[in-house]
C-alpha cells in the first residue's frame, strides 16, 4: 500500500506530540524526500491536505506508515496506532436492527441515497444497514476492483439471496470451487466458435425486429424488449416466433410472470381467491422448468444440445442454466441499453454518422452508454472474513454493495463524469474497458458479456446504417428510474425515417 506521511500543523514531520488533533496527512505518488531538507521522513507525497478531524470520511488515505529510525524514537507509536484506526473507519453507521434498515430508502431511489451520503461523509465509501445488515456502499472504481477482483474469494455470493429461491443454484449464486468449475464448463458455449456461429441469427433477428421501425412513432423500448425475447429464447431454447408462435408465447407469458418474483416480496402464499407474486412466480417456475426438461431430452442441436452434453455436477444443473439464460432477465437489459443508445443519439447527427463509419467511435459509444446508464444498480456480496475495501474496515458479516451508477462516475477515473464522451475510450480511459461493472467483474463476471457486445453492436449498426431518427413528440420527460432495470419511467418514443427515403443533400424526414 502506498506510504503516509504525518505532518503537524507547525510542519515539524511526525512529531506527533503536539498539535495531533490538527495533523494533516498527505497521501498519493512518492518522492525521495531530499536530504538536505534536514527532513527525518522517508518519503513525501504531493496529494492534498486531509483534516485528522475528518480523516474517516476520506477513502484515499491508507494504513501504513514507512518511518525512518530517527523518526520513530521521536514518535509516540501508540498515537500513530490510533491514527491507524480512525484512518480505517467506515463513515457513517449501521444503525440499530430493523429500525435502522434502509433498504426502502434505497429502492425508491437509489441514485439520489448514494449521491447525498457521498457528499455528507465526503467519502465514496459509506456504511448503512441493508437489508437488515451492516452494509458498505462502494461507489468508487479501487473500491469495486478490490471487491469484484483481488478480494473476490473473500466478498462471496450471499447463499439466502433471492435469485437462488427463483432460479435455483446457478453460477450466480454460488460460491467458491463450484462457481469455478460451472464457469469453465458453460464459458465455452458463449465464445470463441460457440460465439461465432450465433452471429448470423443474430443479424436475421436485427432485421427481421428493426427493418419496419419507420412510420408512427415506436415505444423503443418495447420494440428493443421484443427482439432481445426473440434472441435468448431462439440462441439459448431454439424456440422461434415465426416457427412456434404458441410455444413461443407460453414461454414469453411464463417469464414475466417468474420475472415478477424477483422484483416482489419472497411470500409464498396462495390460496382461492389470491395468491402473493412470489407464489405466482414459483408456479411460472416449474412450467417453464417442464418445457426446459423436455428441451433437454428431445433437442440435441444448438445451445440446448451443447449444454445437454456438458459433464455438470447433476441433472438439475443444465435446466437450472438454461432457465437463467432466458429470464425476462437478459430481454430487460438488453432492451435497456439500445434504448438509451436510442436517446444519446436521437439529437446528434454528427455523432451518428461518425458511428456508421468508425468502428472505433461506435466502440466509444457502446462503452459510454454502458456507463452512463448501466442495466443493472450493481451487485451484493458478503464478508467471508475481516477484510478491508480501499483501506476501510469490513467485518465479517457485512455486506458489501456496489453501485455501478455512481462508480462509473468516479471523477478520479473518468474526467467529465457525467458527460457523453465516447472519445475517452479511445483517449485518457483507452485499455480500461474492465473498470465498468455494468456486467459485474473479476472472476465472477457475466459469462455472456461477450455475447452481449457482439449483439449489441449488431443492432446499433443495423439502426445506424438504416435510420435518421428523432424524439417524437420532441419535448418527452427522459428522467430515469434504476430499478429493476435502468430506463425512462415515462416510455420514450421515436420516430424512424429511413436513410434511402431521405435527399441526397441528407434533408429529409428523419434528418434532425
């Protein structure tokens, strides 16, 4: 860990004797302090000053004191030990159990509870309790690659967790040398040759879904919900609208009904006259887990027949899987980038046609809407053992939270934070694709992101290559809700006008 170096206000280094309540600390890249100075410290760094008063509400400060041995007898180690911990200390607190849960707070609206705790503590790391739990909000880029990455077998999968009782015991939900094996086992159905042959499904179902976008104005992200349905059920089930429109539909109706447990309270009740979504949910389970089965043993091509072939642990396994893969799940946040992907776009020509032809800026774009307007809230884990996350504490037991919303806006990584920049993934963040956690990260990153970004590139190019388009009405209320998935809580809609119905001068229609 980087060194601190302790000051006291008359600049005298470490005399931490005097004036201790009004040290300051400085903390970032190191230098050799020069000799001459007459200077008993054996490094200095030039970041910014830090109140002791407040050294718990700055997440950049670390544990670790490098002392010269002058130093050290001129110093009281007993006060630097209790510098030590005060520097590790969570702001914020845990509250009492049950009264002091947050966890409605936070639904309601998650990104206005990150952003007012992060400008009261200072810090981009608090502590609250969540669900009942003590719980560390992460919402810095260290913070996140600590949890997702270098301390991933520490911050595990929390085993009560919700998913489990909705899709059973999956990669997603479990821990340790299980999880690893799963992923090595399912990872090659979702690249290298698995992942190229998919490629021209996937173009045949862009066009079949987006070639007749022009007329009235489209509700984008019921359109985009549609064609994401059409690509999971047909990649993953070889279930085809056009092939079997009953089946499909069955299938389609079962998964937003098990969708909705997800989003529900976990109350199985059901009775004559009423039954809770949970228990609805359930039930939409086994019926979709009864088509899956049969699936498996009369399907021997595709995704079904390579996944029916794997040596996974036991029989439930591979229906557990292929129930996972086409949840309402993946249609929602694939529906929930191309419609922000929609919007960006929808007022900036210049910014279009420079992403028909460039593959680099289109690369840009892909990167900047998954990180302005990430799918997903974030991922859970808990505390396997005490650890600590960008310096601070973490007990055993504690959860750990990670909010992409506010780590994709870390001012510390990405300059501008809150602006549409594709040109930085090609400028100051090129190489840094990894810090995004749209799809989680580490070792326990979605296995089919890759599948995603080949889709997704997909139909962005479709809509580029075939369409001028526009808000329509143009005055619409584009405020977003995050949960469950990131969208506009009033449905956009746009209006497509295609590129060959417009003059050669590019006037037309569509043109902005």
């Amino acid at each position: 860990m980087a060194p601190v170096i302790v000051h006291c206000t008359c600049n005298c280094p470490l005399h931490l004797n005097a004036s201790l309540r009004r040290c300051v600390v400085y903390g970032a890249s190191e230098k050799t302090v020069p000799a001459a100075e007459g200077n008993h410290l054996t490094r200095w760094t030039s970041a910014r000053k830090v109140d002791f008063e407040n050294l718990h509400t700055d997440e950049r400060i670390y544990s670790e004191l490098e002392l010269c041995g002058e130093t050290q007898r001129c110093c009281s180690l007993v006060k630097v030990h209790k510098i030590l911990l005060r520097m590790s200390k969570l702001p914020g607190n845990a509250g009492v159990s049950v009264l002091g849960d947050k966890s409605l707070e936070f639904y309601r609206d998650p990104i206005s509870f990150c952003r007012q705790r992060m400008e009261k503590h200072g810090s981009r790391l608090f502590l609250c309790r969540m669900l009942n739990r003590p719980t560390v909000f992460i919402c810095s880029v260290r913070g996140v690659r600590e949890l997702l990455c270098e301390k991933s077998s520490v911050f595990v999968k929390d085993p009560t967790d919700l998913m489990t009782n909705v899709y059973g015991d999956t990669l997603v939900t479990t821990n340790g040398e299980e999880a690893c094996l799963l992923r090595l086992s399912l990872t090659s159905l979702l690249t290298g040759s698995s992942l190229e042959s998919c490629s021209g499904s996937i173009s045949s179902m862009c066009e079949r879904h987006l070639k007749d976008l022009s007329g009235r104005p489209q509700c984008v992200y019921s359109v985009f919900k549609r064609l994401g349905t059409e690509l999971v059920l047909g990649l993953f089930l070889n279930v085809r609208a056009e092939e079997q429109p009953e089946l499909y539909q069955e299938i389609v109706n079962l998964c937003t009904q098990h969708w909705h447990g997800l989003i529900s309270a976990p109350l199985n009740v059901k009775s004559p006259l009423w039954s809770s979504g949970f228990s609805t949910a359930l039930e939409a389970r086994d019926k979709l887990m009864d088509i899956i089965k049969n699936k498996l043993q009369s399907d021997k091509q595709g995704f079904v027949g390579a996944l029916g072939s794997l040596p996974l642990p036991d029989s439930s396994c591979a229906p557990q899987h292929l129930l996972l893969f086409i949840s309402a799940l993946i249609p929602k946040a694939l529906a929930s980038l191309l419609t922000s992907f929609s919007l960006v776009l929808a007022g900036d020509e210049q910014a279009r046609g420079r992403a028909a032809h460039d593959p680099e800026y289109l690369h840009g774009v892909l990167m900047e809407v998954q990180r302005l307007w990430p799918p997903f809230i974030g991922g859970r884990r808990l505390a396997d053992q005490d650890s600590t996350i960008a310096g601070f504490k973490v007990p055993k037991g504690h959860g750990a939270i990670y909010v992409s919303h506010a780590v994709h806006r870390d001012p510390d990584v990405f300059q501008q934070p809150d602006s549409f920049l594709p040109e930085r993934w090609s400028g100051r963040n090129a190489g840094q694709e990894s810090l995004l956690c749209s799809f989680g990260g580490g070792p326990r990153s979605c296995i089919g992101f890759k599948l995603t970004n080949v889709f997704l590139k997909e139909a962005f190019s479709y809509l580029l290559q075939h369409y001028h388009w526009r808000l329509d009405p143009p005055s619409q209320d584009l405020e977003y809700k995050w949960l469950p998935v990131s969208r506009p809580a009033d449905p956009p809609t746009i209006s497509f006008s295609r590129l060959d119905q417009t003059g050669s001068d590019g006037s037309g229609a569509g043109v902005l």
